[in-house]
C-alpha cells in the first residue's frame, strides 16, 4: 500500500484551548497543523491534529508509526521536503517504510501540479469544502481531527451516492443562431 502525506495550518478559534495551539511562523498562523495522510486514490487513511509549531518531520515520527500499526501493509510513502532530512533513515531503520520526496521541477516559479502530491491537495481542498473547517473551533485536537473525518465521510458518501457521474469536461455546444 502507498500513502501520500502533508500538512496544513489553520487558525484557532478562541475557543481552542492554549497547550493545543501555536504559531507556525513560515505560515504566520496561529492555530494547529492538520497532518492528513491518504492513499493513492486520494481517500484518508489518518488524520492528525497538532500546534502549529511543530516541524512536519517531527510530528511524521508519531503519524508514521501509528501508521504502521494500524496499516502495517504499508510501503511507501510519498511526501514533500518538509519531511527530508534524518526523517527518511529513521522510517526505513524503524518502521520498514519507504519514504520518497517529490519536489519541484528545476526553475518553475508559478503553480505547478506535483505527481502524486495533488492528490493530498485535493483531499485537503474537500475538507475545507465544510465551512466549518476554514478555521479551527474545537477545544482538543481529538475534537478536530474527529470533525475532519466526519467533513470527509460526508464527502466520500455523496460521491458514492450520486445518481449519475459529473462528466463536465466538454463544453457542450449549442444550437447554431
């Protein structure tokens, strides 16, 4: 099984209690970091809660190995360089995974769609689809990561549910005149 990683800061509502908040500087938020792992086709597998301080490759540590025990049929993991460094060694000595960055093509400068990586962006996109997930109100990070798995089945259920497929790809062409 492969997986697809990353992480997204989110401000904090007052309500949201201080020893589960922070400031994420490179973003300049003040709130928690949602670390949401997924599978090939885009589904979440885990969903995390974190300060917003905390380096991705630090929380990887706890997220990757309740992975492993809960989906020890894991392989590889895909992520982006947020996670390089002592991370990569540390998942292969430890926990038997393999974990591959995927990074930017050499001098892009605008928007570029990543291989495998937009599929985690897309599940975070359908997560903020719930209004309510803009900004984070819960109290304990438990709360959170419990709203976005419920945000996400709703959206898995009604694709599922859905009496005939989206197929607006073409443009339809009117009648001439």
């Amino acid at each position: 099984m492969r997986l697809i990683v990353d992480s997204q800061s989110v401000k904090g509502a007052s309500t949201v209690g201080r020893k589960s908040r922070s400031y994420d500087a490179a973003k300049k938020i003040n709130g928690r970091k949602r670390h949401i792992t997924v599978d090939t086709l885009g589904l979440p597998v885990m969903i995390t809660a974190t300060p917003a301080h905390i380096q991705d490759r630090d929380a990887a540590r706890d997220v990757f190995w309740r992975l492993r025990l809960t989906q020890p049929q894991i392989t590889q993991v895909w992520a982006d360089r947020g996670y390089a460094g002592e991370l990569v060694d540390w998942v292969r000595e430890r926990l038997w995974l393999t974990l591959s960055m995927v990074s930017r093509p050499k001098g892009t400068k605008d928007f570029v769609v990543l291989p495998r990586r937009w599929k985690v962006e897309r599940t975070i996109g359908w997560c903020m689809n719930a209004r309510r997930n803009a900004r984070d109100c819960e109290r304990l990070p438990q709360h959170s990561e419990a709203h976005l798995n419920w945000a996400l089945i709703t959206t898995m259920t009604r694709r599922l549910t859905r009496k005939k497929p989206r197929t607006n790809w073409t443009k339809r062409v009117g009648p001439a005149g």
